[in-house]
C-alpha cells in the first residue's frame, strides 16, 4: 500500500473486542443452526453493537431477511459468509493510499478533538514515514494546549523527527507558516502538522483551521495534499458526529482512527464510510510509536471475523 504496513497479526489484536461484540455472540447463534427470522434479529443487535451503523445494519438485514423468506439462505454459516462478502465490497472501492505530492514536501494536515490521540497519532505517523526513510518536519501547531507542544517535543526527541514550535499561546498559522517556510528550505519529503485540538462545536478554533491552509497555500498553493482527521474508536457514534462537523469547515480526505485496540466497537469504520464517505486511511492499534497501521479494508475483514 505504499505508506505503511498492514498486517493480519496487528488487526486481530487491535480488532480483538469489535471481534468479540460481533462474532461471539453470533458464533453459537449461527454455528449448524438454521436461519430464521428471530436469528436474524440478533444479528442485527450485534452488528448494531458495534457501531457498524444504523444505514449499513439496516441494508444488511433487509438483504439477509429477503434471502431467508426467498429460500436462497439456509444456514447460519451463510449468513457469516454473506456479511463478510458485503462488508468487504462496502469497504473496497476507495483510494485509501495516503497523498504524495510530485514536488516535495507533501503536507499533511492533522486535525481532532481534545483528548482522541490526535497529537501521539501525530508522532506516530511521523515515525512510520521514517521508517519508509522519507525525511520528516512536524510543525506544533496545537498552540492553546502547551502539553501538546510538550508532548511533541519529548517524541520529537525520543524518535529523532525535527519539530518547528512557537511560544505557548501563538498564533498557530503563524507556526504553520513558518514550518511550511523551513520545510521548504530544508527540502524535506513531508511536512506534518498538528493542530489545535477543539471541539467540533467551537467555531472560532475551526476557523483556525480554514486560515493554517490558507497560509500553507501562500507558499504551497495546491497543499495540504492530505487533510487527516483523528477519531477515538472508543467514541463510537459520537466520532461520527465529529467527522461531520470537520467536514463541513475542512476539505477532509482521510480518517485516523485511533484507540481501535480498546473498544467494542471497531465498526465505525464502516459506518464513516457508509455515511460520509470519508476513508479510514489509518488506524491505531496499540501505544507504541509504531502501532499505526494502514487500513486495509481485506485485512480487516479478516481480521474482524477470524479468530
């Protein structure tokens, strides 16, 4: 896939409760049993569960009923099958390769609510695109919060990635601006920036976000070339919220979805797809630097089902 790495062994971990929600309780429901009306209920309750999303749920069920009254399904291990082929097909269609610009640097703009991990998500993907042996900036634009400019710092120091920063409480265009103006002159591969966080309800701070593109755009007119925005898997249908409202001030292109190891409900990722239409490029599978994974939606659909 380019950026990043998807492995089998690191979704399983990370999907290892969404697995649980889904497959557990369906496994003995399903197993040499034959499929009727009120199995079909459960499998909506499960799915339901794990946030895989009302519209998705709703369009599966409606097809598994369908071919249970049709005659065309019988057995619960059909309708295993049936889910793991339609949730495949949902999720297959996208670009979900990160942007790579023609004329370094390629800029990439990080964006989130307090509190979802979008500053360590940050350090993270900045470590994996070194490990791709790509040179890397990061601009601490997450001025308001002086932790987060601290806690750049210590990865910056801890993983070996330049950091541009300014005084607590600036002007986070202006630390945009000048990072875009060093990437520029250091002629690195990727600029990464990571913004305030905010609630996606504050419409001040969401300006600022409409203004560090616009300054980025005053030296690089067609960046950011990749606009991520980092969800808490462990929010389930609140993410969903946050992704709608970002969308309608920033040109999204992707989704970090982080915390996926610590929730139940890992199916947010088709329930974003299904409603916004916005990729999962990324997900977060652990606290390590390199516990950030590329989504691969066969990956995680095996990973979701198998044990």
């Amino acid at each position: 896939m380019g950026l990043f790495k998807s492995t089998i062994s690191a979704l399983r971990k990370g999907l290892g409760r969404t697995r649980d929600a889904i497959t557990a309780p369906l496994g003995p429901l399903l197993r040499g049993k034959t499929l009727d009306d009120a199995t079909v209920t459960e499998i909506e309750t499960a799915l339901i569960k794990a946030d895989v999303g009302l519209a998705t749920t709703a369009a599966l069920v409606g097809d598994l009923r369908e071919a249970v009254k049709d005659g065309r399904m019988h057995r619960g291990e059909e309708a295993i099958d049936f889910l793991r082929s339609e949730l495949g097909q949902r999720l297959s269609s996208t670009n979900l390769e990160l942007a790579r610009s023609d004329t370094p640097p390629t800029v990439i703009l990080v964006a989130g609510v307090n509190g979802v991990g979008k500053t360590t998500s940050v350090a993270k993907i900045a470590y994996a695109l070194m490990q791709e042996d790509r040179s890397v900036l990061v601009a601490a634009a997450d001025t308001y919060r002086a932790a987060a400019v601290e806690q750049l710092g210590i990865w910056s120091e801890r993983l070996g990635f330049d950091l541009v920063r300014g005084q607590a409480g600036a002007d986070p265009a202006a630390v945009a601006f000048d990072a875009t103006e060093a990437a520029l002159a250091r002629e690195v591969d990727v600029l990464l920036v990571d913004t305030a966080g905010r609630m996606h309800n504050e419409q001040g701070l969401m300006r600022q976000l409409t203004k560090i593109q616009s300054v980025i755009r005053k030296q690089i007119p067609d960046a950011p070339h990749e606009v991520l925005l980092v969800l808490d898997a462990t929010q389930g249908q609140n993410a969903l919220a946050q992704a709608q409202a970002f969308r309608e001030t920033i040109d999204l292109t992707g989704i970090v979805l982080a915390k996926l190891d610590g929730t139940a409900r890992g199916g947010i990722v088709l329930a974003i797809h299904e409603a916004l239409d916005i990729p999962v490029k990324l997900v977060g599978v652990g606290e390590r630097p390199e516990d950030i994974e590329a989504f691969d939606p066969g990956v995680f659909i095996e990973a979701l089902f198998d044990a």
